[in-house]
C-alpha cells in the first residue's frame, strides 16, 4: 500500500481512537452488506444504481419536502 495512505489511516485511527485492523474490518462489512442490498435488487433497479449524481449538498428530506408542498398548494 501507499506510505501516504498508511501514515493518514494511522493518524485517523489514532485520532479516534480505533485500530487499523478494526477500521478495515468495519469498512469489508459495509461493503459486504452493501454488495448483498444490490444482490437483493431487482436487475433494472442494479442496473441503474448509481447512474445518477446528486450535487454534495443534495438534502433528500428538503427536496421531498418541496416536491409535497408543491403537489398539495
């Protein structure tokens, strides 16, 4: 692995307070599980998982709201 990566993921780890090995193993479950939510999928709905890019400051609970708002006034 890149020393850079190495060094950073160290300092993360140190910062709060967590081993190396227990970050990774962390992140292998979610990926895991997020490999099985697709599994559980339709093909279409696979398919088109993440086709789409939202901007970083898209608020799903913001745009919903709009959307309701709109539909009933």
């Amino acid at each position: 692995m890149d020393k850079k990566v190495i060094e950073a993921s160290k300092r993360y780890a140190r910062k709060n307070q967590l081993s190396l090995s227990a970050i990774i193993e962390s992140y292998l479950k979610e990926l895991s599980s997020r490999q099985k939510k697709m599994e559980d999928l339709p093909p279409i709905t696979r398919k088109l998982a993440g086709s789409v890019k939202l901007p970083e400051d898209f608020d799903e609970k913001i745009m919903l709201t709009d959307e309701i708002a709109g539909k009933y006034l």
